[in-house]
C-alpha cells in the first residue's frame, strides 16, 4: 500500500491510501460510448454512501495510453464505492453530447479531458449549473478553471515539451521532428510549441493517429525528403514505437525521443532505441480526477485550491528506465 501526495507550490494533499492493486479490464480505444461500471470486487471499500461518476475523455480507438488512465480511475473507484461510467471519444462534439448524457443521466460528479476545450464549454456550464462538481484532467489545463472544473489533474504540456526541448538542445539537437497525431489537440500542440522554444529549428509534422500504418509511411516519407533532421519526437508511447519501427526501414539515423510511457516503450529506452521519454503519470491523473470528485462529495473537499493538480512531468531515460519497467508491464506507469 502506498500514499501519493501531489504538490502545488509549497502546499500539499496527502491523498487517501491506494489500496493495493487489483485486477482490472481495460482495453485501449473502445467503441466510443463504451461504459464500464467500477466498484465492489476484491477490496474493501469505503463506507459512504454509494456514487457515480462519469469519466469521458477524448481517447482514439487504438490509442492504449487510456488504459492505464482508465485502470487507475478504476482503482480508485473501487475504493470510494463509486459506479464509475467511462466513455470516450475523440471528436469534440460527441464528447460534448457524452457530457449531456451524463448530465441526464444525474451522476455525482463529472470527469472529462479537454483537448478540444471550445466544444465543451457550454455543456461543462450546464453540469454546474445542475450542481455536478467536474474536474478536468489530462488535456486543456488553461482552459480548466475558466471552463467551470474546480480542479485539474496532470502535467503542464507546454512545461513537458519545453523540458523535452532543452533535453534535445543539449544533446546538440538541431533539427528535430515533432509528430502530431491529433490535428488541433491543444495539449500536443502545447508540446510541440514546448520543444520548439528551445530548439528553434524544430518541425512540426502532422499525421493520422488513427491509422498507425498511415503514421509509419507519413514519418518514412518525411524522413526521406528531410535530410538534415537529426532527431524525431513521438508524443505517445504507441506512436513512437510506431516511429522506431519508420526510422529503421528508412536507414535514417535520426534519435527518437518521447512524450508518455508504456512497458514496451520502457524496454526501448532501457536498450537504447529510444533515448528518454517524458511520463506524465496517466494513472495517477485517473486514480486522483476520481478521488478528488469522491472528496468533494463526502467532505466538500477541493483538491487543489482552484489549481493544477501536477503530475508530471517525470524524465525517463536510460538511467532510471529499469526502475519503472515492472510497472509499465503492470499497466500503471
């Protein structure tokens, strides 16, 4: 059993004990207004009063980061006694209808990511305005408080890019390759812009997460017909093991860099195909957007104080790679 304690400034939370793990179904990319219900199981559950909480993000189909999100909101909810309803979608509109079903559906408190903050903002309102706390997590942390959330949980994407960014200028980086899989996400493009401010010869390539046999061709392309790069960034794990795999079949000798974290990406920074990625701690973001909900209901609790909630950025490079490995098997780093 362990205690996470997140830090904003000088003022902590210690935050409910995790109980230790149990056995979770997730799979990544679901049908879009999949719903898994959480709680009960093995465990012990707290004894207040049973809730629900809706959790809906903007996961693609494929995309397995949202598993580990997923996997640590279940957890939580288990230990909360919370019916925990997950949906996902990456088309901003159906986000926002999945919201008004929520709403609807008169659950306990709202979870949601906000990568495309512009589609939300009206029927985040309504939530409040119904009395449902939301809580934001993952995406769209500039947008958080203005949009009604009272909380937000994760990493400061322009922070992590800039981060990745003076990394790369370290390494005497010049001209690197930083790949968008979802056009208009705010976060990715806040990564990117990230990257940029310290390695100003950076380019950004646009391609279709949702097809990774279309980001293997586009990134093989672009490796061809730019001779000069000298480094290529995947903003997620499956992305960039897509990329490792377009780099070897182009020849190029370009460093592949990383946004996120997963077992198989772990073992490539601890081999030395991927030089260092950056975690932003997905299960910790869904482990404590759900808690945070719980603790306002039970104690009119507001983690955070009306701030950002941070849970990374954590560099994760050839040093410490062997040490989050079991974990990353595990499904939670």
């Amino acid at each position: 059993m362990a205690n996470f304690t997140w830090r904003r400034g000088v003022t902590a939370l210690a935050v409910v004990p995790l109980l230790a793990l149990a056995a979770c179904s997730s799979s990544g990319g679901k049908p879009a207004d999949s719903a898994a219900t959480a709680g009960g199981g093995s465990g012990q559950a707290v004894d207040t009063p049973r809730i629900k909480i809706a959790m809906i993000t903007h996961a693609a189909a494929g995309d397995t980061f949202w598993d580990i999100v997923r996997k640590g909101a279940e957890t939580a909810a288990k230990k909360d006694n919370v019916d925990l309803l997950y949906s996902g979608d990456a088309e901003g509109g159906r986000q926002s209808q999945l919201v008004q079903q929520a709403i609807d559906q008169k659950v306990d408190g709202i979870v949601l990511t906000l990568a495309k903050p512009e589609a939300l903002t009206d029927v985040v309102k309504k939530a409040v305005d119904a009395g449902i706390p939301v809580v934001s997590m993952n995406a769209g942390e500039d947008q958080s408080k203005a949009i009604g959330a009272f909380t937000h949980f994760g990493q400061s994407d322009k922070l992590a890019g800039v981060t990745v960014g003076q990394r790369l200028a370290s390494e005497g980086i010049k001209h690197p390759i930083c790949v968008i899989q979802e056009q208009g996400h705010v976060g990715l493009e806040n990564r990117c812009a990230g990257v940029k401010e310290n390695v100003p010869g950076t380019e950004i390539l646009n391609v279709n997460g949702a097809d990774m046999t279309s980001v293997s061709s586009t990134v093989s392309a672009k490796l061809q017909s730019t001779p000069d790069a000298d480094a290529i960034v995947g903003l997620g794990a499956p992305f960039t093991l897509t990329i490792v795999k377009a780099v070897k079949e182009s020849g190029s000798k370009v460093k592949v860099a990383s946004f996120d974290l997963n077992g198989e990406l772990a073992k490539a920074i601890e081999d030395g195909t991927v030089e260092f990625t950056v975690d932003q701690q997905p299960y910790l973001q869904g482990y404590g957007s759900v808690d945070a909900i719980w603790l306002s209901k039970v104690g009119g609790f507001k983690v955070g104080g009306g701030q950002q909630v941070y849970t990374g950025p954590a560099v994760i490079d050839k040093s410490n790679a062997a040490d989050v490995l079991a974990f990353a098997q595990q499904g939670i780093r």
